[in-house]
C-alpha cells in the first residue's frame, strides 16, 4: 500500500507531497500478508476482477475489520470500502 501511495502522489502532486506523506505512512500498523490474507485476496481478485495489490489490500481491510477510506473506484460497493 504504501508502494502505490507513494507512486501516485509522486507522479501526480510531485515529490515534496510524496515524501510528506511518506512520513505519515512510516509511523503506521504494518500487517504481516498471511496465507489466510493471500488466499482471500486471490479469491477477492477472481470475484470482483481486482489486481492484486487492491485486492491484498481490501483482504487486509477485511481480516482486520478495518475501512479503506478512498479515491480508486475500483472499490466502489465493497462493503469496507468508502469512496472519498
């Protein structure tokens, strides 16, 4: 996550905003992508056509009942998803 995060905000709002956020982002929980993550993620990815990365993403969200708060409409009508 912090891989594309990164990669977005460089290559759209430039460097400066990057590495700011990157800041941010170092003092986050960094979950461990278990076989149990993985598997549902390739599960996730099949159903709904995600890559990879979103659907890793989203099978994290959902093994740690967290929300994922963003833009990507890739996630749109996910049920731990919130589009902003």
């Amino acid at each position: 996550m912090i891989y594309e995060v990164y990669k977005k905000l460089k290559r759209q709002m430039g460097e400066e905003l990057a590495l700011e956020v990157q800041a941010h982002l170092a003092e986050t929980r960094v979950i461990e992508l278990t076989v149990e993550i993985a598997s549902k993620a390739a599960d996730v990815s099949i159903e709904r056509g995600l890559s990879m990365a979103d659907s890793i993403i989203y099978a994290t969200a959902e093994a740690t009942n967290s929300k994922i708060k963003t833009s990507d409409n890739h996630f749109k009508g996910l049920p731990s998803a919130e589009i902003i």
